[in-house]
C-alpha cells in the first residue's frame, strides 16, 4: 500500500471510515484538516495545492473570509427553516441568478441530483399540461453525459457503468453523440417532452458543445413543443469564464439546472425557469425540505458578490487560458499524453494510459488532480488559483508524464501491491 505520509492518528481514522462507511467512494487515504485558499492541510502536517475544489464545490478556495464571516452571522440567526417561510435571502439570491440568466423563477434543492429530478418532473407536467393531458415522456440525452445517480438522473445519465446494476430505469430516454446532428434530429419527435445536455461535458471527459448543436435542440424543441433544459452544474456560475458556459452559445434554454459552488460549500442547487414554466409545478406537487435554507441562500448571495466584486470571471479567463495553454504544450511534448481540451477552469488532459497512477504521486508530491473516466485528468481548481499555482502544478506534470514516466507508473504500481 502507498504511504501517503499519515501519522499514527490519521491511520487509525482511516482503519475506522473502512470499518463503518460503505466502500462507494475511490477514496485516497489521506486524512485533510483544514483548507486556506488553493491549499489543503492534512491531519498529519501535508500541505496539497488543490486542483479539485471540492470536485468544482470550493469555487472561492478553503476558508475564504467573506463567506466564514457570513456563515458565522447567520449561524447566529436561523441556519434552517420550513419552506412554507420567507427569509430575506432565498428571494434574493432568486433574483440575482434570475437577473443574469434571463430566467423568470428559481426552485432551490440540495444537491444536483435532486435538481435534475425536479427538471424531469417539470418536463412531465409541461408535456401534460401544453397537450391536453396527452402522455408524452421522452428524454433525450447525450451519450456519454452525467447528470447524477438518483434514480430519475441516473437514467437520463449517459454511462452504461452507472446505470447497469440499477436498471431498467425511467422509460422513454434516448441517447444521441454530442455534436451528431443526424441523430439529434432522428430522436427528438412529437413523443419528445425535454431535450437535456451539459454545455460542457464534466465528468463525461470534458467536451465543449458547440453553438451549432445546442442552436439545433433549441429548433428542434421549439418545432415539438419539448423543453431545453441545460445542466450546468458544474460548468456553470463562472466555471467556464462566464456566469453560465452557455452564454457563449447565444442559446436560451427553458429550464437551466446550477449546483456545485452555489451554496458556497453548502447543499444548495437551483432549477431556474423560464415565464412559461414558473407555474406548471402548481402548489404542494413538488418540494424540498431542506432546499434553500436560509443559511445556504445567504453563503450564495456572498458567493455571487464575491465573485462579482473581486472580478473573478476575468481572473478564471486569464489563469485558465494560461493553464489550458500550458497543458496543451504538454500534451504535445509527452508521449503519454493525447489532448487538452476544455474552458474556463474545467479543463482536462487525456492520457493514453490510466491517470490514476498519476494522481497518486502527484498527490504524494502535494498537488491533487482529480480522474475521470480512467485516462483523464480534470481540473477543477478555485477561481483564485494564479499563474504560479500553475506553473507548480505543470511543472509537476512534465515529471510525472515525461521522460521518466515510466518509472513513476512503476513507482506508484510497486508501492499500492
């Protein structure tokens, strides 16, 4: 096994997390303390450049002070309460994410899992309620998409390794290629209530979609009366170097699905609506307890100020062109490496070998990366990561994936036998 350099104490919480937690999670056996900015601090005195964030959660960093300030005044106050209230924040923070986006209305859930289900249901209803109570369920998704694994989301999920052993999931979901215009068109049909994709494939490999192919869902919808519904979880909120990654595409959609850095670390996702739809759930069909909390609307009415005030969107530009930039001269110049590809900071560097090995030592070296799809290193960093943070981080990866790649992988595979 590798000895990732934790102390007695970290061992025995690692032993303990074994014993009692299912085993669902590739968990690498470090035990993290605490976070300040780009960096975490493990149990054992570690110091690790954090290019996962959270998986894209730890937008503004570990402990940034204007969220621990707001977090701590509203703690002081009332963290939840039933949704049948009001609190200042949830109407707020409505407006703001609704004012960016050209959206009417914002239904709040927890996770994005949760917010995907509520999309699925309003596609159900819209598709009820615009045909006479007529039944018409079809999904159509991309291949090789992610959007969860509740039951509803993970049947909308392109990846047959989710979905198998849980099967046969919703009835009616199709899956197309993304940017495969012929079977866009062959799919979506009279039955069709919503089309679904990412602007940006995460965990699915990260693939830009073009303009051209969301232009043609949202003819295409248009022309069936279904619903365009865009999740951006992940890649949305600034994570592409706009508020929303499909902004660039000049698309609207009907329904746009955010999550991840939302709630500023705490569960907060958000369906927002477009005027036609901000009735069609109608009272007591749909909910949330523990959606739009007040202490989390509040964390995301800090996290948009800061983001606006400390002008982040340019710095996610700047940083991640140079980061894009810098991983495409190494994929040019390492043998083991095949593309860069991505925008904003969600970028990725595929391998043509398994990146899990390569994660391992990085994480050994203090630098976390993170691993979709067996061969791809994505990067997820905070929107403070700066230059020197990726020239750190790069030049780590000439090492691990240059000439003496070899021995790494060696290194890594003889240590975890």
């Amino acid at each position: 096994m590798l000895d990732f350099r934790q102390d007695a104490e970290a061992n025995q919480i690692l032993a303990r997390d074994a014993e009692r937690t299912l085993p669902v999670y590739a968990r690498y056996p470090v035990v993290m303390d605490r976070g300040e900015g780009v960096y975490l601090y493990d149990t054992s005195g570690n110091k690790y450049l954090d290019l996962m964030a959270g998986l894209g959660v730890n937008a503004l960093g570990h402990a940034h002070p204007r969220m621990v300030a707001a977090m701590a005044d509203q703690a002081a106050k009332i963290v939840h309460l039933s949704p049948q209230y009001a609190t200042p924040y949830a109407g707020a923070l409505a407006e703001e994410l609704c004012s960016r986006a050209g959206m009417k209305g914002v239904f709040y859930s927890t996770g994005g899992s949760e917010a995907v289900e509520g999309a699925l249901k309003l596609a159900r209803t819209h598709a009820r309620q615009s045909s006479n109570g007529s039944t018409k369920h079809g999904i159509v998704a991309l291949k090789n998409s992610y959007h969860g694994r509740t039951y509803g989301s993970l049947s909308v999920t392109g990846q047959d390794k989710y979905r198998l052993d849980f099967g046969p999931g919703l009835p009616h979901v199709s899956f197309v290629e993304r940017e495969n215009l012929e079977q866009l068109r062959a799919a979506v049909t009279e039955d069709t209530a919503a089309i679904l994709m990412e602007p940006l494939l995460g965990e699915g490999g990260v693939h830009v979609i073009s303009a051209p192919f969301m232009a043609e869902a949202r003819a295409l919808a248009d022309k069936f009366n279904a619903l365009l519904i865009f999740d951006e979880i992940q890649c949305g909120l600034g994570r592409c170097g706009d508020w929303f990654a499909s902004t660039a595409s000049g698309v609207q959609p009907d329904i746009l699905i955010l999550g991840k850095p939302l709630g500023g670390g705490l569960p907060l996702s958000a369906i927002l609506v477009n005027e036609k739809l901000f009735d069609a759930f109608g009272v007591a069909k749909h909910g949330s307890t523990l959606g739009g909390s007040p202490m989390a609307c509040r964390l995301g009415l800090e996290f948009c100020n800061v983001v606006e005030q400390e002008n982040l969107l340019a710095k996610v530009n700047d940083t991640g062109d140079y980061l894009l930039e810098s991983l495409k001269q190494l994929a040019v110049a390492s043998p083991l490496a095949v593309e860069a590809r991505g925008r904003g900071l969600l970028l990725g560097l595929e391998l043509n070998q398994a990146a899990r090995p390569f994660a391992e030592a990085g994480l050994l070296r203090g630098v976390l990366f993170n691993v979709v799809q067996g061969n791809i290193l994505r990067f997820l960093p905070s929107y403070l990561l700066e230059r020197e943070h990726v020239d750190l981080a790069v030049e780590l990866l000439y090492e691990l994936l240059g000439a003496g790649s070899k021995e790494v992988v060696q290194e890594v595979s003889l240590a975890s036998a």
